[in-house]
C-alpha cells in the first residue's frame, strides 16, 4: 500500500479526493494529474523536503510509488 | 521580406484545433503579447521579445514548410490563434524537434499540448518522411515533462548545466526526449484497441 502522504500531496496537487487515486497511480492513469498538477505536484514535493529537486530526481517522478519513495529517501 | 513557400503547408485538425501553417499575415497583436509575456516565455528560457508586427511577419515568413514550420494552432470554436509549434526538420537525418508555446493561459492545463502534438506526429511520421521525433524542454519545466511522459516520449538524456539563463544567467538544465515512428505507431495501435 502507498503511504498516505505521497497520496495526499498527489491529490492536493491534482486537486481530488485521495481516495480517488490508485495506489498504481501513474501519469496518464487520470485526468486530474494533468500538466498544471504536475508542477504543482513536485513543487509541492521540494516544499516538503526543503530542496530542489535535482533534474535526475525530477525525471523520475511517473507514479504515486515514486513520490513515496522520494519522501521516503529525504525524511 | 524573404518569403519560403518551399515546401507543403500543414492543415490538420484535432477534436478541439485546426493546425495550419502560418502566414506572414497572422501576425498579431495577440501573437505579440505573448512574446512580451514572462509566464509564457520564461519555461522556454526564451528572451521577451518586443517585436513589431512588421518583425513578427518577418520571422513567420523565414519557415519554409520544409525545413522549418511555424504551425499555429486555432480554436476551432473561436477561431482565435492560442499558440504556435516550431518543427525543425532534418532531411537528411529524418528527424523533426518540436518545440510549442501556448500564448492564450486560459488553455493551460488542458491536454491542448498533447492532442495537437499526436495530430503532428501523425504527419511528420505517416507523410513527410519523418522517423524520430525529439523535444529538449528543460528540466524544470514540468508541465512540458510532464506532457512527454504522458505522450509515451522517453527520457534520453540529461544535459547537464547545458544552457544560460535568458533572466539571471545562472546555468540550467535541459533534458532530450525522443519518439521514433515505430514507437508512436505503435502507441496508436494501443490507443485503438
């Protein structure tokens, strides 16, 4: 199961109920995470971790997995 | 003004578009202020240009529908222009990069990237002779990442501290994405089924 918080930054950046979004989540697997959420999405991701991104990181992000494990690797 | 008409105009439509090859007579005051616009120019790294009509006419008019096409893409309920691809083409290689820039902000976040892109690949691919395709955004302009990702382009590269900034000169970033023709090919059998 994906943790909640990787879920949770994906659903305020795409602007939809967490419980909407699979835990196989990837681009192009809904609407909702379209091209506006995706910058919000790792703007969002560099907020939390205190950062910026580093372009090999960023390429990266396709999947709620994704984004879990780049919380994961910068508690 | 230097005018090419060497080679054959794009006209296409998608579901929500018309794309055709622009004319030096769609220069517009429109197209103008997009080019002064900092949020639509600076994920380009592209500098504000103040241009003159007559300068704008001059610079659509350098695409030959051969080696370079200016596209514009048209509303097709409005018929307004809400932005332009540039489609570098090299024969000898058979390669087209694609670069975009919406101007109108109120179609952003509206998949207008990807539904005109797959129009175009179309016909580079299917009838001029194009066999890959390729698109340099950089790295942190995420919504055109994002727009590759989500079209099926892959990732090739990373050009590291490639270029300068056109606002405060400190180096950025820039990533290669590339479709071949059996790839997109491919992505519309699936798409199909």
């Amino acid at each position: 199961m994906s943790p909640p918080r990787a879920k949770r930054l994906l659903a305020e950046a795409a602007n939809c109920d967490p419980a909407a979004i699979a835990d196989d989540a990837a681009i192009g697997s809904f609407e909702s995470w379209d091209s506006l959420a995706h910058l919000r999405l790792v703007l969002a991701l560099e907020e939390r971790i205190g950062r910026q991104l580093d372009p090999d990181e960023s390429v990266r992000i396709e999947t709620l997995s994704d984004i879990a494990a780049l919380l994961a690797a910068n508690e | 003004m230097t005018i090419h008409t060497k080679g054959r105009p794009v006209l296409l439509t998608s579901k929500r578009f018309a794309l055709r090859s622009l004319k030096p007579t769609d220069a517009s005051e429109r197209w103008i202020s997009w080019l002064k616009d900092p949020e639509v120019m600076g994920p380009l790294n592209a500098p504000i240009r103040k241009w003159t009509a007559q300068e704008l006419m001059a610079h659509i008019g350098s695409a030959d529908n051969d080696n370079r096409y200016l596209i514009g893409l048209f509303d097709l309920a409005s018929k307004l222009q809400i932005g332009f691809y540039m489609v570098d083409v090299d024969q000898f290689h058979r390669r087209a990069t694609f670069n975009v820039v919406i101007g109108d902000r109120s179609w952003w976040g509206k998949s207008v990237v990807n539904e005109t892109r797959a129009a175009l690949l179309d016909e580079f691919f299917n009838n001029r002779g194009v066999e890959k395709a390729s698109g340099t955004p950089l790295a942190r302009n995420f919504p055109a990442v994002f727009n590759y990702k989500a079209q099926g382009w892959r990732h090739e590269g990373t050009f590291r501290r490639q270029c300068l900034s056109v606002t405060d000169g400190s180096r950025l970033d820039q990533y290669q994405f590339g479709l071949t023709r059996d790839e997109w090919r491919a992505i519309r059998l699936e798409d199909a089924q």
